[in-house]
C-alpha cells in the first residue's frame, strides 16, 4: 500500500523500498490536526503589493506587506488527518504471544515445533497534510495523495473544532480531491488567476508542515508550467507553479496565495535530496483546480478532454537528435508523434508529423503547456489548432472528445468503469460489422498498464462484443454492466474471436 509520506522527495537515484518515492517527496506528513477556518479575502488589497507596484517603489525603499493575506488565510487552511483501518497478518507461536520461536530462529519457517498461523489483527495508520476551505458551507480541497486510501477523514479547523469529513471525489491524473463537512458560515479564499501570475512575484505558503500548525512561509514565483513526472497516472496532469517558499511535509494541499489573499495554487510536491525542504516547491496552478473541482462538484467525475495525439516539445536536442528523421528543421512547438484513430484531432485534419505552435493564440512550447491547456477544457469544447506543416502554417478548429472518444460529458458510472478497463475506445465502423459480421462492439484503442483489460492479456485493437455475457455494440452500453467484471469476449480484426477471463481484480 502507498505510504502517506507525501512530500514526494525528488532524487537523482530511487530510493529502494520507500513507496513515497517518485524521487520527488509529496507533502503530507503523518500528524494531527491543524486548525483552520475559513476566510474569504475578496476586496482588500495589501499594502505595496510589490508585483503590482511601479517600478520606482522599489527605489523608494517600500517591502512587501504579507499581514493582512497571512492572517487572513490562515484562517482558512485546515489540517487533514487521514486515518486507514489495515488488515495485517500475526504469525502466531508454539510459545505463545507470537514472540521469538527458537524452532524457527534454527530451521527457518517449516523447521520443528507447531506450524506458525496466520491470525488477522487490524491496525490503525494515520497520515495527514492540510487543504483548503472554498466555500462557507464546507467544500474543501485538498491533494488526492493526502486523502488516498482513507477509512475515515478528520478535519481541524484553526479554532481547533473537528469534522468528520466526507470525500466527494478525487482526480489523480491532477492530485486533486475535494471534502465536503457539514458545517455553514465558514469563510474561504477565493480562487486568483494562476495564468496572471508573474516570474518573480511575492506569493505566500500555507500549511501544517511537521504538525507546526497554520503555518505561513513566503517566496516568489520561480518558474510556470513546470513538469516533474511525478503523478503516478498514465493521464497525469502537471504544469507546477515552482517557488522559493519554504514547504515541508504536511504543506500538501495547503494554499498558496498571492499577497492579496487569493488562491493562486495547491502546493504539492517538493524537489528535495533529503525529503525536507531544499529551497524549490511546487503547487498545481489554480486554473486547474478550479476546473477539477467544479467537476468533481458537478458531476462527481473529473470531464477529462482529449486531444487525440501523441506529442513530444520539439526542443533544439530534440531537433538535433531526430530533427533530419522526421524532418523538423527548426525548434519550437510541439512535435505531434502519433494521432489517434478517430480522435478529435484526426477528425479536424491534423496529422502525424505536424508541430503544433498555438492552441486559441496560446504558444505550445512544452509539453506542460499543452496539458495546462486542455485540462482546462472539457468534451465538446473547441479550440482552434495552429499547425506547422511543409513549411506551411494551417489552423484547425478541433472539437475535443472524452476518453471513449465521443463529444458528451461522461456520468460517474461510466468513468469508473474506465478507469477500471484501463483503455481507450473507439466504436466500429459499418464496414468492420460487415466484415466481421458483428452487430456492433468497441475496440481498444490504448491499453493502461495495470489496467483490467492489460492484466487479462486482451491486447490492442480487439474489439469488445459482450462483457458479463451482455451485448457491447457501443460505449455507452458499458452503462449497464453494474456487477463486477468476469468474462469479456470479442473478436480481432483478423477474425479470431477469443473470450478473456477478467484476472487481477
């Protein structure tokens, strides 16, 4: 099971056996509570806000004002304690009290004396880290890694007040989750605009870093639209905001705010030799989090939208290694790799080979701008698609599609089913039932590592004809199919029709 240390720690070597390990330390750190209530900081603007202030004020000797966002916002950053109820297993002795077994300590486990056995003994695990009040009636958001695995959720808030909280739903592609408790009148900080955010603008950290409760550090904006490889998911999100603000674990889902007191991301991780602070931070920009979380409100289910392609930043070592062999000539942009079989850029006429420069006027240079982009979006939203190509420049309007490669938001049911497949579909073609004399079905168009379908063997391009002996001639028959899943049959575009005993579950 994951451990819940969860400022991952950013290595140049994997540390072995450390389940935190994504070489970068997540922000949670095992605790008790922080104390927070909500604050909303609307109008009021601190004094010589330095971003914003002319140029001449720096010559004027005028510092930044941090008081009125810290002591507001404080206010509104709770602590989270995550408490997970594990089954473990007690080898019982001959002895007795499952102590030092001297016929094992000689003859290993099948040596003399009664054969050990396995008793189950449930034990209590408890992490924590800290996140967000939103909105007075008790939305708050938080990482997913701060709340993932959870028996039960408790909330602290900065008077000291506990709640019970309930989650509403999580996104790991973004590491994001949203709580709700029940309680009213609370204050919150309201959202800011990441995208306004400026390099070296004063922004402030909030959080319960080594159970130091409501804790304020503050820094500048470093870099955007940074990306770590991080987010353990095959559709991971990330275009960090990076800062000199000092966090630590338990800073994961903490604020961070600008010094008017507006949330302008949700810290996250840190790159660290050591797992404590080593002077960079990263919190995922509020663009995105509004986005999540008015989802996972809404619908319960992160509106994820595709593009349809695979892509690489065509950066000057990219075009010196491998420019003459696609025949990119010149840097800058994004180098579209593959297009996928009726997604919605193959629909709009964008092809493998192009380099994408612009998406709605926005320039495309990494790929973290790309993904900030589109996890903005939803299905059947449009965009328009600036395209290098021969020299040429065309543009595209694309019209974005969901995971099953329709335009329609999806339901709760349906993403989780997904999600659990592990792929991507397609419907088929009238000319694929025809030669295939299949009424209908869905074919796999990618496979996720340790996915249901990946872990059953079935392999890429088979087309699903019935799961659970119930007939699948289009996505939205998935729908149905409530119980779990045991048997999946189907046909391959070569004709051989094979049945699948779902493994792995």
């Amino acid at each position: 099971m994951k451990k819940r240390w969860m400022i991952l720690s950013l290595t140049l070597s994997v540390v072995a056996g450390s389940l935190a390990a994504y070489t970068v330390s997540r922000l949670t750190a095992a605790h008790d509570a922080a104390r927070a209530t909500a604050v909303t900081y609307e109008g009021e603007t601190a004094r010589a806000h330095f971003a914003s202030a002319p140029a001449e004020s720096a010559t004027q000797g005028l510092l930044p004002d941090f008081t009125t966002a810290a002591e507001q916002g404080v206010e509104a950053v709770v602590n989270i304690e995550n408490r997970q109820k594990l089954k473990v297993q007690r080898l019982s002795s001959p002895f007795g009290g499952g102590g030092f077994d001297p016929f094992e300590f000689f003859f290993g486990p099948q040596g003399g004396g009664q054969q050990p056995q396995s008793q189950p003994e449930e034990q209590e695990r408890r992490s924590g880290g800290s996140g967000v009040i939103i909105s007075p009636d008790g939305y708050i958001v938080s990482n997913n890694h701060v709340v993932e695995g959870a028996s039960e959720l408790i909330v602290t808030l900065h008077d000291g007040t506990t709640h019970k909280a309930t989650l509403v739903g999580s996104d790991p592609s973004t590491d994001i989750a949203l709580l709700k408790i029940d309680a009213t009148g609370l204050k919150t900080i309201s959202f800011g605009d990441s995208e306004a955010l400026r390099l070296g603008e004063w922004v402030l950290a909030i959080g319960n870093p080594f159970g130091l409760t409501s804790t304020v550090t503050a820094g500048i904006v470093s870099a955007k639209g940074r990306s770590l490889g991080v987010i353990p998911s095959q559709m991971g999100v990330e275009s960090f905001i990076q800062t000199d603000a000092a966090v630590n674990p338990g800073n994961s889902g903490g604020a961070l705010i600008t010094t008017e007191g507006k949330l302008i991301g949700i810290n996250t991780v840190i790159k660290s030799p050591t797992g404590a602070y080593a002077g960079y931070s990263f919190a995922i920009p509020s663009s995105i989090v509004r986005k999540v979380v008015t989802d996972l409100r809404e619908y319960g289910v992160v509106q994820r939208a595709m593009l349809g392609i695979s892509f690489q930043a065509a950066t000057p070592e990219w075009v010196e290694r491998f420019g003459k062999e696609k025949g990119i000539t010149e840097p800058g942009g994004i180098y579209v790799a593959e297009v996928t079989t009726d997604g919605a850029a193959e629909a709009a006429g964008i092809k493998s080979g192009d380099v994408m420069t612009h998406i709605d006027g926005r320039p495309m240079n990494t790929t973290a701008d790309v993904q900030e982009t589109i996890a903005k979006l939803r299905p059947n939203d449009k965009i328009r698609v600036t395209i290098r190509r021969n020299g040429a420049t065309k543009e595209y309007d694309v019209v974005l599609r969901n995971r099953a490669g329709k335009t329609e938001l999806v339901r709760k049911d349906d993403a989780n089913l997904l999600e659990e497949l592990g792929a991507t579909f397609r419907e088929v073609t009238d000319k694929q039932k025809k030669e295939l004399n299949i009424r209908g079905g869905i074919q796999v168009v990618e496979l996720k590592e340790g996915g249901l379908l990946a872990k059953s063997r079935v392999r890429r391009g088979f087309i699903i004809t019935a799961i659970n002996d119930r007939a699948i001639t289009e996505v939205s028959d998935l729908n149905r199919i409530t119980d779990k899943v045991q048997s999946i049959d189907g046909i391959y575009p070569d004709g051989r029709m094979v049945s699948y005993q779902a493994l792995g579950q």
